[in-house]
C-alpha cells in the first residue's frame, strides 16, 4: 500500500505507538506530557544472570523488589513503585497488589480476576531483554489499561534485526545457580525479520539448609516482522514454565512455640537469632512447590489508512496457569488441612485498536478503544494425609469462576499551542464486568453424591454467585512546554479506576451493590534535561520530579494462613513524593548515575473489620520511605579488549509494618539497609581466531551485595497464624540475599 508522504504528524505519533517494542529514546521523553523512565538493557545486565527486567526496575527511584527469594527470576516478587504494587510476596497488608499494568511487548499480562494479577517469573530473563519503558501514574488514554492505577511497565523483549546474528551466554555462581541462553536473528528473508530466544536458569535458594530448595524456568520467545511501505506487521509467541520450592519465612526473634522440629517440638527455638539468619525449616516439617506456567500470543499491526491517518492494531491470547502444593505437617499436624493443592487456569482474549488522525500540523486526535474478556476457574482442595485425607477425599472445597469482560473507549487531542507548548487532553470511559460463580457445591456433589459429605469437619465455600457492573469516566490532561532544544517542563493530572480486588466477590455477608471501583487521582509536575556538552560533561541527562496519588475505596485483604478464607479492611491514602534522577559521561572512560525518591503516604481513613477499629493518619505498610542509587563505571581499552569496571550503591530507606494480628497499619519501622555492588565486563576479540564466525565474547563478572549485608527484604507481624501459635505479635520475615557472585560468558556471531 502506497498512499503518497504521510503526514509528519501522523507518522511521529505513529513511530511512538510502536515503541511498544523499543526503549524510549531521550528525545522521545522530553517531549511527552507523562511522566515516564527507562532501563536500559546495560542496567539490566549489571543484576546478574539469573535476574530479570524486573529486578533491574529497583535502579529507578521510589522502586522496591522484595521477594522471598530476591535474586532469583525463578521466584515471585512484589514491586513498589511510589507505594503502589503489583506481584505477590505472600506479605499482608499492601495498598494494592494489583495498582501497575505489566505489559510484555506492549500486551498486559495482569490477570483481570485475582487481587494479585500478576506473577513476576512471566519477565523473560536478562539476555531475552532489550529494555524496559516505565510510565509513572495514569498516563494518557491511548496507553492506560484497567491496572495503570500506578503506571504501566513495559517490558520490552530483544526485537528481529535487519540483520542475522546469533548471541548465546553461559552462567554459573552463587547458590548452584546455572543459566543457558540463545537468542537468534535470522535478519530479512524475504521482506521478514525473525527473532528466537531460548533460555532456561535455574538455582537453589538463599537460605541455608540441607534442604536446597531449586527453581528452575525454561523460556521460549518468537518474534517475526515485515515492513512495507503503507505500515508494518508483527507477530509473537512466549511460553514460560517455571518451578520452583520455596522455603518458609523465619521469626527474628524466638518463640518457645516454635522449633525446627514442628509446633512444640523438642528441637532447637526456630529463629534468625538461635537457627541462624539464613535458616530454614526442613522439608519434612513445611514445604511449598509454585508452579508458573504461561502461553501467550499476540500481533501488531500499524498501517496508513491515508496520508492523515493512521491504524494501529494489537490482538492477543493469553493462557495462564498458576499451581501451589503446600504440606505443613510440622505446625498444622492436627488440621484437617494441612495439605493445599490450589490451581488457578485463566483465558484473557483481547483486541486494541487506536486511530491516530493530523489535522492540520497542530492537532492529532487519537481515538479508539480495546475489549478483553476472560475466564478463571480457582480450584482449592485442602486435606491431611496423616489423617486418613487426600485429594480424593478432601476436607475443604472451595471452587469458583470468575468471568470478566473489560473495555474501553477513549479520545485524545495532542494540541501544540506553540512551536515548544504542548497540550494533550483526553478522556476514555472504562468498563468493568464481574460474573463470580461459586462451584464449591458442584464440587462437593462430585465428591459425595448424596451431596452430604459425611466427615463432619469438612467444609465447603457456600457463599451466594455474585455480579457487578460499572461504568466509569476518566479524564486525563498532560501539558510540555519545551524550554530550550534539551530541556522541558511538563505537568498532568489524570484519573484512573479499576475494578474491586475479586476476593471480594468471595466475601459474604458483603453486600455487592456497596463495592465501588477502585479510584486514583494523580498529579506530576516535572523537569527533564537531555543534553551534550554541558558542565564539563560530554553527556548529561537529568530529571526532577514532584507526584500526588489519592487513592479510594480500598479493599485490604488479610487472608488465614492454611486457609482460602479472605477478610478485608476498607480505606482510603494520600502518597506523595519526589523523583530525582542524573546520568552522565564524563568522556569516553568514566560515566555515572546517581538518582534519589522520597516518598510519604498515609491512610486519610482506614477501617480494620479484625477489631472495627480505625487507623487514621496511619502510615502505608511495605514501602520505603527513601532510596537512593549511585554508581560510577571505567571503560579502558586494550587492543582487542574494552573493559568496564561499574560499582554501585542501593540505599533503602525503612518502611512500616503491618499487623496481621489487628489487621492493620502500624508505625513500627522495618530496618533501613545498603547494598553495594561491583560489575567487571571484558568484551574481548581474543578468541576470535579459535571459534569461526566469532564477532567477539563477553566475560562478566558480577559481585552483588559485596559487603555481605545482612537484611531482610520483607517483615511483618504475625496473627500467629503462619505457624499456628496460639501468641502472636511477633515479626517473622523472608531474608534478602547474601554476598553473590556471577560469572558470564556471551559469545556473538
């Protein structure tokens, strides 16, 4: 399709719709009205073999991994990003676990039915990364999703080439880790490009046991694309299957109910302080087995309609399974469910169509909208073979099926008021429907066909089917005023809703018609510069930012260790802060970065249904008040060798714990903590004579937390529940990872 010059405007906003699959260039974010940030695949890489795009997102500021087995890409985790979350780290009392839209090549992968929506070993490994693109807040309609309550993070795979090349990596290191990858591009055949990445990485926990407790995560992406002269076409595939067994959480201090032995046992006080910081019960005591397993596909389609306007299409298939087996005999022996077989299946389908039509050289209205729906079923059998139950003669059921149809349709006008001032306002108006059906008594019937089960101690989900369906606006506004060729200004406001965390729908008494969506109002003010030559530095880049969240009708679950029944505390928090961010290169050997966030929130109410107590004025649990990142890199070069040498500083300041036990926000602080670490790469045509077709190799030599620091990535205070105590109020936490070192080897062809 040839239809003559496309209009400049049309095709700028074009180019920028497809950065879906590209890392934003400084260019392109000093001229949005949003406030967003990147990671680049060199920052990636400095977080080792076995880490992902999303350990690499704590480089940025106000942006916190917290895991129970941080250092792995095998294991789940949380990210804070300026309080709000989304993952999970099985840690009780987040503002919500489902308030940022992860997207992998510009399709979300958040779940539409569970409160924790997404699972972060879906993020391809480091070698299958190109980069990472962050927008922080609502952001405009044309790339908000049902999540973006707090932003929306696109991770960006490696993308098909013009031309052929081959790269594949070797690693081995700390805690039996071993990583193996190949990413292939064939380069243009015929008008295509196509790229293949395997990868699998595999590790034994952090913990220090006779037990290893392994993860293990086998990847495999697919990405072909053929431009032609009227737009492009693109189409993907990524699976992944992940494994891994997790080991229990610790207490800090002892507890006389608590041994290594099981509940009021005889052995040794279980605890950081008498077991040691890195211990971990047995296997024959407590264990847990996470399954992760995703097939997904998708296409983009970009095509000129006219010279003035332009079509952008994306469809997508997702099909998601998530699988947990627990056995905790040791603390629950008298339970009759101390055993957990739970399994959550989902089917997302969606469809996003954006028209980006020039009037004129001053106005591009983009409008257009998107339409998923999706099916879960959440299967959970609890039973106790030391009682005479097993999966055949269960002693909980609890079954459900939640469909869900999300949609939206939305219009955008970028305005340029001036050569430099841009304005770009907008409004998109989101749906959201909820069919909740409980299929625990079918279950049930299937078990026990007189439909009596005849163990008087089972125990079925007998909660009524529930519906919902709401409609909501949401304005959004964002202007650019481009003060200079490298520096801009820029403001917006925008608000965002998203549907109630679906455990709710599983909570009667609660009267449905009372839920409401949840809600956030969001400002940023900011500054950015971009430029050369600037204060004695041959680059520099520089950015300043000030951000406001009001978030309502929150829904703050407290689940029951053991158990799938779910309470909720209801309130409503102001978070607020500064973004501060410099890089720069001094001249062709030293560069450096350095960013800074300070972040305040607070609940403005929040009602604990645990003890009908309010907890106003409380601050917000599980997110540091303050981090702080810097390093400094030397690049020497030798005949056929370029050496960089990166050593780096990450700071995190404290946060505030919740209390399981009230089902609350407290003010006690968890411990702040300092993480240096040491990056050495040797990209190296020493071995070109021996390997044929060798462009170069890498040798890489990473040296996390080098000063061994001891700290805890995550803390809270127990109900007693955890371990079945009847005390309670003391803290048991997951360890962050010890001293840790890496070696990679990367041959290129």
């Amino acid at each position: 399709m040839n239809l003559g010059t496309v209009n400049a405007n049309v095709k700028k906003n074009s180019q920028e719709r497809s950065s879906d699959s590209s890392v934003m260039t400084e260019k392109k974010k000093l001229a949005t009205t949003q406030t967003v940030k990147t990671v680049s695949k060199s920052s990636i890489s400095l977080f080792g073999p076995d880490a992902g795009g999303m350990q690499a997102l704590s480089i940025l500021p106000n942006v916190e991994i917290s895991s129970y087995n941080a250092s792995s890409v095998s294991s789940r985790s949380t990210i804070s990003m300026r309080g709000l979350k989304v993952g999970w780290n099985s840690i009780p009392g987040d503002l919500e676990t489902n308030a940022i839209t992860t997207e992998l090549d510009g399709i979300p992968l958040n779940s539409l039915n569970q409160g924790t929506g997404w699972h972060s070993p879906e993020v391809p490994i480091g070698s299958l990364m190109a980069g990472t693109n962050v927008i922080q807040g609502p952001g405009n309609p044309d790339t908000h999703w049902y999540d973006s309550l707090g932003g929306t993070i696109n991770f960006i795979p490696v993308q098909p080439t013009a031309h052929a090349n081959t790269q594949i990596s070797l690693s081995g290191g700390s805690f039996d880790t071993n990583v193996i990858s190949a990413v292939h591009n064939t380069g243009e055949i015929d008008g295509w490009s196509t790229v293949i990445g395997l990868a699998h990485a595999g590790s034994h926990s952090i913990r220090k046991t006779s037990d290893v407790w392994p993860s293990n995560t086998y990847q495999l992406y697919v990405k072909t694309k053929k431009t032609f002269a009227g737009g492009s076409f693109s189409a993907g595939a990524y699976a992944i299957n992940n494994d891994e067994l997790r080991p229990n959480m610790i207490p800090l201090v002892p507890n006389s109910e608590i041994h290594v032995d099981g509940l009021n046992g005889s052995g040794p006080l279980y605890s950081q302080q008498t077991t040691g910081f890195y211990s971990a019960l047995p296997q024959s005591v407590w264990w847990k087995h996470n399954y992760v397993k995703d097939y997904m596909a998708w296409s983009h389609l970009h095509l000129d309609l006219s010279p003035t306007l332009r079509l952008s299409n994306s469809i997508w298939f997702r099909n998601g399974n998530i699988y947990h087996h627990r056995v905790n005999t040791g603390y629950d022996a008298g339970s009759t469910t101390n055993v957990e077989n739970y399994h959550e299946h989902s089917y997302n389908l969606g469809d996003k169509v954006v028209f980006d039509q020039a009037i004129g050289d001053t106005n591009l209205v983009s409008f257009g909208g998107w339409l998923i729906m999706a099916k879960a079923r959440s299967n959970y059998l609890g039973y106790a073979p030391t009682l005479g139950y097993h999966n055949y003669n269960p002693a909980a059921v609890y079954f459900n099926t939640t469909y869900s149809t999300y949609s939206s349709a939305f219009i955008q006008d970028a305005i340029k008021l001036t050569p430099s001032l841009k304005i770009v306002p907008g409004i998109s108006v989101n749906g959201f429907q909820t069919d909740w059906v409980n299929n625990s008594y079918t279950e049930t019937l299937h078990l026990y066909p007189n439909g009596v089960p005849t163990d008087p101690n089972f125990s079925y989900d007998t909660n009524p089917n529930a519906s919902s369906n709401f409609l909501k606006t949401e304005p959004s506004i964002g202007i650019n005023w481009k003060l200079s060729k490298g520096m801009a200004v820029f403001a917006n406001y925008g608000i965002a809703y998203q549907n109630p965390t679906a455990g709710n729908y599983d909570n009667y008494p609660i009267d449905i018609s009372t839920l409401q969506p949840v809600r956030a109002a969001t400002y940023d003010l900011g500054w950015r510069f971009a430029g050369e030559h600037v204060l004695g530095l041959k680059r520099m880049t520089a950015s300043l930012e000030y951000f406001h969240t009001k978030m309502d009708h929150q829904t703050i679950p407290r689940n029951i260790a053991g158990s799938p029944v779910t309470t909720f505390g209801y309130g409503a928090a102001t978070l607020q802060g500064v973004d501060a961010q410099f890089s720069g290169d001094l001249d062709t050997h030293w560069s450096g970065f350095a960013n800074f966030g300070w972040l305040k929130s607070n609940w403005d109410s929040f009602f604990s249904t645990t003890n009908n107590t309010y907890y106003n004025g409380y601050p917000v649990s599980n997110s540091p008040s303050t981090t702080f990142n810097a390093g400094a890199s030397y690049k020497w070069y030798l005949s056929t060798s370029a050496i960089t040498t990166t050593l780096w500083d990450q700071y995190t300041g404290h946060s505030y714990l919740w209390d399981n036990n009230n089902g609350a926000p407290t003010n006690q602080q968890t411990p702040a903590y300092n993480l240096v670490n040491l990056s050495i790469s040797d990209d190296t045509r020493v071995f070109n004579h021996l390997i044929p077709g060798l462009k170069y190799a890498t040798v890489s030599l990473r040296v996390l937390n080098l000063l061994d620091k001891k700290y805890n990535s995550t803390e809270y205070i127990s109900s007693g529940g955890y371990f079945g105590t009847t005390s309670t109020g003391y803290i048991i936490a997951n360890p962050g990872a010890p001293r840790s070192l890496y070696l990679t080897v990367t041959a290129s062809f």
